[in-house]
C-alpha cells in the first residue's frame, strides 16, 4: 500500500467525490460518516463536489431489479431530503457513467493482484459467508476507477473506506510509472467524530450485518430498533464506566457535548439519580425523531415528485459523464487506444 506518491494530474482545484451504495436503506453509520459531510462540505468550501449513487457497484449483492432501482431512487431522495445543494454538488448515478468501466480495465491492466488480494472488506465479507462473485474481488478496482475518473482531490467516507482509497492511490500510481501524469492522487477525509459509527449489536453499523438502523425510521419501528441496542442486566444505581456503554455512543451521536457529558457523568456516579438504561432509549428515540423530522417530511414530499428526481439525477449525469470522458480520453491516449 501507499506506494510512490504520484504527481497530480492536470488541473489544480480541489474535487470532493462520493458514494453510497443503493444496496440498502440508508442508515446512521452512512450519515454521521459520510453523507453528512457531503451536505455540510459544499456550503463551506466552493470547490467542486460530486455525490453518486453507487448502483453498479450494489449490483455485487442485489439480485431483485425492482428492489434495486427503488432503492437508487431512495437513496436520491435521502440526499435532497437531507439538505444537498445541487446548485453547488454534482448528485448522479455511477450507471449513467459507463466510462468508469473503461477507466477500470485500464487500471486493472497495470495494477498488481495482491493489491485486490489484501482487500480487508473482501476478506471479511467471505468470513461472513457471502458467496463471493468476481464483482465482489474487482469491486476496489471499480472504485478506483469512480474516484480518478473526476480527479478527484478529496474523498470523504467512513473509516472502513480508507484501504479502497489506498488501492485507488496505488493503481494510480501503477499507471502513471507507465504512462506518465495521467491520475491524479486522491486523499480520504473522515469524519473527525464519527468515522465508525458502531451497530445496534455494537459492531460496525452495516447494511450487511443486519444492525443497522434506517435514517428515516419512526414510531413503533424506530422504538423496536432502539430497543434491539445491546446493554446488560446490571441495575441503574450501579456505577459504570460510560466508555463500555452502547446507548452512550449512540446518544452521542445526537446530543451537544455538554448534555452528552452530564449523562455520561451520571452513568459513572451511579446511586439513585442515575439513568437506567430504558431512560436512555427513550431519549435516544426522542433525539432521532426530532433530528430527522424536517427530511422526514421533505422525504415524503419527493417521493410524490418523481419526476423531480429524475430531473436532477439527469442533469447531474451530464455533467459528471462530460469530466469522465475527459479523463478517460486522457487515459487512452496516454496508454496507446487513441
Ligand atoms: P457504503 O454504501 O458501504 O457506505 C457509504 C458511506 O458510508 C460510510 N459508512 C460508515 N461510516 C461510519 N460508520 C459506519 N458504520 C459506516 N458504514 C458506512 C462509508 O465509509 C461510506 O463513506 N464503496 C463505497 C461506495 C463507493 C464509493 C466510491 C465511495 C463506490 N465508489 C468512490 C467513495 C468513492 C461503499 O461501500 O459505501
């Protein structure tokens, strides 16, 4: 990993790019560690930013058409009803880019196999029984491919994307050692707090892992997630250390500092005016329901306006497909296939 740092490509301004997988619904783990920055980021820095719906790459583990394409559009929805300016950020589909694929294969002629066979995801999506397609191994390979297709700067994610970051430098490097400055270097950029926002079972929140919990959820089936969080059978009054607590980091995830501190404080002291664990969950729902009640309704009124995301899905494709192109023609003319 992190081989030879390779020069930067023409053109000097900073570009943000993105992606979420259309696999799932999307869930806290995904906002805190990405999609939030995705939002926040075009109002700060006026630079170039770009936000896709990874379908192609949701395509390794989806097997029903239709469940597939309502999710692309979920996952749309999710990023306007959230609050992503498309005034100032690029927001497509990765299908309506197909050069990607042509920018893949020309990494993949060039890049080594071990880069892909130290792919920790892979290794752990095997562990955990998934039946590994050829989709699934080239997957880094692809992602490569969607971040140097718009020399891309700066890609903000969650902590379990960083190695695919590392690959996309590294079959970067591997072509321009050939070909000379043809990609340029992109960097991560995590989320200072919440770079692994951990599940309902206190592992990695993940679509794959069944622990995750839905951005949108309400009512009964928000309280029946929050209730699956897991916590033990010591009493309220027992004085605990708050770093072992789960709902502890759940409630961080929601309340300022202060108000965070004071029930962490609490859980430490123990004695009678401690919070129980069921005290915590019922704030925890309440901290949701209100954080996501204005996107909650906007979300509502998209899905009545399809035509709307369309729109904005097809005017982001045009202009994210015209910078492709240009770096795959850069590409092919440095590698000889123009
Ligand atoms: P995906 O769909 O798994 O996740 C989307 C984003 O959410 C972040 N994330 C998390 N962050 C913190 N805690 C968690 N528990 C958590 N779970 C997910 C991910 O790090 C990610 O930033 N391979 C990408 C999609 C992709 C992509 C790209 C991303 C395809 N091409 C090019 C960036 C650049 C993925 O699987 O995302």
């Amino acid at each position: 990993m992190n081989a030879a740092t390779t020069p930067s490509a023409p053109g000097k301004a900073r570009t943000y790019l993105s992606g979420v997988q259309s696999s799932g619904l999307p869930h806290l783990g995904n906002y805190f560690g990405a999609i939030r920055q995705h939002i926040e980021l075009p109002l700060t820095d006026p630079a170039e930013h770009f936000y896709f719906i990874a379908d192609y790459h949701a395509l390794t583990t989806s097997r029903d058409p239709e469940e597939l394409r309502e999710r692309v559009r979920e996952t749309a929805v999710t990023y306007l009803a959230l609050g992503l300016d498309v005034e100032r950020a690029t927001l497509f589909r990765q299908s309506d880019v197909p050069e990607v694929h042509e920018i893949t294969w020309l990494l993949s002629c060039t890049g080594g196999m071990g880069l892909l066979e130290r792919a920790v995801s892979f290794k752990e999506k095997i562990e955990r029984g998934l039946k590994p397609n050829i989709g699934l191994f080239l997957y880094p390979a692809l992602m490569a491919a969607d971040i140097l297709a718009y020399d891309t700067t700066f890609v903000p994610v969650g902590a379990d994307q960083v190695q695919h970051i590392e690959i996309a430098q590294d079959l970067a490097a591997s072509f321009n050692a050939i070909y000379g400055d043809v990609f340029r270097r992109p960097e991560a950029l995590l989320s200072r707090e919440h770079s692994k926002v951990p599940g309902l079972d206190g592992q990695k929140m993940s679509k794959s892992y069944g622990n995750s919990l839905w951005i949108f959820e309400t009512g009964k089936l928000l309280s029946k997630a929050v209730g699956r969080i897991a916590t033990d059978s010591r009493p309220p009054e027992e004085p605990k250390d708050p770093a072992g607590i789960l709902l502890l980091d759940f409630l961080k995830l929601f309340l300022d500092p202060e108000d965070h501190g004071q029930w962490c404080a609490r859980t430490l002291a123990g004695g009678p005016g401690a919070p129980g664990y069921g005290h915590m969950k019922q704030r925890l729902i309440q901290a949701i329901e209100e954080r996501f009640a204005p996107a909650r309704a906007r979300r509502e009124e998209l899905l009545k306006d399809p035509a709307e995301v369309d729109r904005v899905l097809a005017r982001g494709a045009l202009k994210a497909r015209a910078r492709a192109v240009a770096v795959r023609d850069r590409a092919f003319r440095a590698c000889g296939l123009r």
